[in-house]
C-alpha cells in the first residue's frame, strides 16, 4: 500500500476516485465536508437532515459523484465528536474507512482527516495508525491456492495534510511495521509440509542477502551437538526434519554497541511428540512457529527502517514428532547451560528449544533480550486471545515493552514470575523437571526459561493466544512484530 501526504484547499477541485470526509455529531461538518458542501449548493446538508448519514461513529455513505465536485466518489463518515476520540473509535474509523473503500472498488483514496483528533495521541500516531492499518489490510494468502482470491483494489491513500519530516517518518515508520507483520502472517499461515525448519532458514538467508547490515548464518545439527544443546536436540530427534539454529546479525549501531536480543520459538509443526497431541484442532500447530515468524517480522521492519542499532536475532526451528527414536517421556537431557532435564512431557517442547538458544544467546552480550513463544494452552486460558503474557525478571523493562504495545495496539498484560512458582518445576532426577503440574501452566513455563537467564535484561512473550486466529477466519495476527518493532524504534 502506497501511502503519502499531500495538502489542498479545495477538496471539491480534486480529481480522486474516492475523498473520505468525515461527518461530526449534531450535523457538525468537518472542514472538508463543509467545503464540499459548499461547492455542491449544500447537498451533504440536506443528507444529514434527510438522515442518510449521521455523526454516529463509524456510520458512511458512499457518493457517486455530486455536483460541483470533481471527485468520482465521495464517503462520508460519521465520526462522532471528531474530537479527542479514543484510540479504538479511530482504529474502527479506519477499519470502516477500509472496507467501505474495498466495496467501492477504488484504487486510490484521499482521506481529510485533518480535523479529527485523538485523546492523548498526535496526528503522527495517527499517520502511523493508518499506514499500519492499511498497509495490514492488503494482506492476502493465495501461496497454496488453485485459484486466487480477488482482493483488495486499493493501491493508494492520500492523507491530506500538511506534510511535515516527522509526519512523513510516522508514515514510514507504520509501512515498516505493516510489512513485517505481513511477513511474520505470511511464514505462519504457510502449512508445515512448506514451512520447515529449513525454509525458515532459507527466509532468513533471503533477508540477510537483501541488506548488507544483515548477516545472516545457521547453525546445523552437528555444530549444536558440539555446544552441547542437548536440550534443544531432544525435540528434534523424532522427525526426519532437520533442526536448524538461525541466527541474524543486524549492524545498525556503533561496532562495540551491545545488542538487542530476539529469540523465537519456531516449531514448524508441534504433534506434541510421544505425549502426543488430541487431534482436534493440531493443524494450528503448524503455527506452532509463530514466535520465529515475528523475530523475522521485526526483521523485516529494522532492516527497512535501517535503524541505528544492533540487533541480533535467534530462532531455535524444529519439528516436534513421535517416532522410534523421539525423547519419551522420563528421559533425562543436557542442556547447554550445564543443568539437566527430566522430560515429563515432550509435549512442553518450545521451552527445551528455547533454553539453548537463551543460552547461546548470552555470547553476543546482548544489553536486553525478548524471547516470543507460542508456549503455554494456559496463556490463552488465562488471557484469551487480546493480550500478550508478558514476563520479565525487570519490572522497568516489562513497562517499556508494555507501553510499546500499547502506541501500536498491540497489547501485552504482565503476569508474575514469582519464586513461590518455582518448586513445581522439582525433579527428582534432574535439576530441573520440563512441565510444572496443572497450576500457572503459563507462569511455570516462564519459570523454567527463567533459570537460564538469570543474568540477563530479559522479558517473556507467550503469545499462544494472540498469534493466529481461529474459526472461520483462521490465520495469523502478525503479533507482537508491532510491539517488538515499536520497543527497538525506542531504542534508536
Ligand atoms: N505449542 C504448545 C502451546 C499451545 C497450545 C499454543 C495450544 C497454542 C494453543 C506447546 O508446545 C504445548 O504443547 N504446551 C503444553 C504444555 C504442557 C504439556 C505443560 C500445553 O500448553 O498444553
Ligand atoms: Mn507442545
Ligand atoms: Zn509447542
């Protein structure tokens, strides 16, 4: 979606195929609709009066030209006050503004948004909002399609405006931001018979070979063997896949700056391995790799943007299936840090990939580092599929993300990660046992990465619930790539 900037004092002169005008309450018309108004001897009036349209929020009306008016279409929005509406009136104005545009088939828009205005936010949230939103809105998947889907038309908006240098970076900003969101829904809608460890990586070699800032390099099985990540390589001794470890390297920032740290869970395909999954629903899990797609989202996003820091990116991808030489529930496995593991179920699989790439992760002396994870069913119990389950062993960093998500409505709520959770995780023949018992599924598998991170600025995403949809639209969010994006914005 092309999105640009572009201010007039005529909106009845302009030659568009669709101008989006907002309507306020009480007949109130925006400057824009009361300029159009105007040319057209006071036919938007005589509407409202009429009761065609109405201030109410989100109520519209699509013009098929009017006289005086050079435009092919015209919609009119109702958009209540107009003034200082709250964040989710204005993401539904967009929505609305969205789908009514789709309907009418134009490919370009202008929108006269110049008078509205939101609580506590400025016009460059908002320009981001809608880059964000429209940009978000084009996608479509068609990779495994016979027949593509007809999608949507629409090609270009206009916000009119006056143009402005940080106006214009919001906008850029919200298009690097769409982008990688749109990348992370495309890897985990791709089925598993598509999107294996390997293709993950060739994705990322991909990316690495677009940008020259971007290195990128995979660690291979035998190479991890030699780490000694016998943790992470329990998970995928039962299937023929082979795992791999992606690790990208993005030079922003000064050389001796430290790096932001990423780590994803990628499991391409979680059958829960011998403590094996109930088979309703198991095809979500090829989504299982949803925490891998968003690393390489906001991958996408900073790299577009090239912002001026370090980052450095790990995704721990493998499959996760039974067979005759899977890990069987009771083995006992090495992790990398040196502590042991008793596998009580082999389905709590992303937790055992993701403490060797913890681990590993600590040689790049990274100053913070994020994992996101489709970890725990109990997140999605506990938060339902709104909110992120944030953990984090420092509370200002926990904030900073929080606040992150909140600015591009991606949200994440945090959940303690108290050391009264902790003795659930007892093993009597290990350090430490994989599964903590049917209490605080979320906050024992939080407790567990915990005991490999200890020394790091580190925060916890599970975000099982708000990753993918389910139902009649079943697909990925693109979450948390706006909330990751959005905290290492902050950070250039
Ligand atoms: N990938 C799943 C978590 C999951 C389940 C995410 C359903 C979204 C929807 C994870 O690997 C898993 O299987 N976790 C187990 C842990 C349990 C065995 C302690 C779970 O949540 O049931
Ligand atoms: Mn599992
Ligand atoms: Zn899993």
């Amino acid at each position: 979606m092309d999105v640009i900037i572009k201010q007039t004092s005529n909106p009845e002169s302009i030659r568009s195929q669709c101008l989006v005008v907002p309507i306020y309450e009480k007949g109130k018309l925006s400057k824009a609709a009361g300029q159009i108004d105007k040319a057209s001897g006071g036919q938007i009036k005589k509407m409202i009066k009429r009761g065609d349209i109405s201030g109410k929020l989100n109520s519209h009306l699509l013009l098929h030209t009017l006289n005086g008016v050079k435009a092919e279409r015209i919609l009119l929005l109702g958009a209540d006050t107009g003034k200082k509406i709250s964040e989710a009136d204005f993401r539904k104005l967009i929505h609305t503004t969205l789908s009514q545009l789709d309907k009418s088939k134009a490919k370009e828009a202008c929108l006269f948004f110049d008078d509205l205005s939101v609580a506590n936010r400025d016009a460059q949230w908002m320009a981001e909002q809608i880059a964000i939103s429209s940009g978000n809105h084009i996608y479509q998947y068609t990779k495994t399609l016979s027949k593509p889907k007809t999608g949507s038309s629409l090609k270009k908006l206009i916000l009119m405006t006056k143009s402005t240098a940080a106006l214009r970076k919001a906008v850029k900003q919200g298009k690097a931001i769409a982008n990688g969101m749109n990348t992370a829904k495309e890897l985990g809608n791709l089925p598993g018979n598509i999107c294996t460890p390997s293709y993950l990586a060739k994705e990322a070699r991909a990316l690495g070979r677009k940008y020259s800032s971007l290195s990128v390099s995979i660690l291979e099985e035998k190479k991890m063997r030699e780490l000694g990540m016998g943790s992470l390589l329990s998970v995928t001794a039962g299937t023929d896949q082979a795992a791999k470890l992606i690790v990208m390297n993005y030079k922003g920032g000064k050389a001796n700056q430290k790096p932001h740290a990423l780590v994803g869970k990628g499991i391409t395909f979680d059958s829960g391995g011998i403590s094996l999954k109930p088979g309703a629903r198991m095809d979500e899990m090829k989504y299982d790799m949803c925490g891998a797609a968003s690393v390489l989202g906001a991958m996408t996003a900073i790299t577009e943007l090239q912002l001026p820091i370090n980052v450095v990116a790990i995704i721990a991808a493998a499959e996760n299936m039974p067979a005759g030489g899977a890990t069987k529930p009771g083995d006992v496995v090495t992790s990398m840090s040196g502590q042991t593991i008793e596998v009580l179920n082999t389905d709590a699989e992303g937790r055992l990939v993701l403490c060797d790439a913890l681990t590993y992760c600590k040689k790049f002396k990274p100053q913070s580092v994020i994992d996101i994870a489709t970890l725990t069913g109990a997140c999605v119990v506990a938060l339902g599929k709104h909110a992120t389950g944030l953990y984090s062993n420092q509370d200002d960093f926990a904030e900073e993300l929080i606040t992150a998500g909140e600015v591009v409505g991606d949200r994440a709520w945090q959940m303690p990660l108290w050391d009264d959770y902790q003795p659930q995780l007892n093993s009597n023949f290990a350090d430490i046992a994989n599964i903590g018992g049917p209490e605080g599924g979320s906050i024992t598998a939080a407790c567990f990465l915990s005991r490999f991170t200890k020394d790091l600025r580190w925060a916890h995403l599970d975000i099982a619930g708000t990753a993918w949809l389910s139902g009649a639209n079943k697909g990925a969010t693109g979450r948390p790539v706006g909330l990751l994006t959005r905290y290492l914005i902050s950070k250039s």
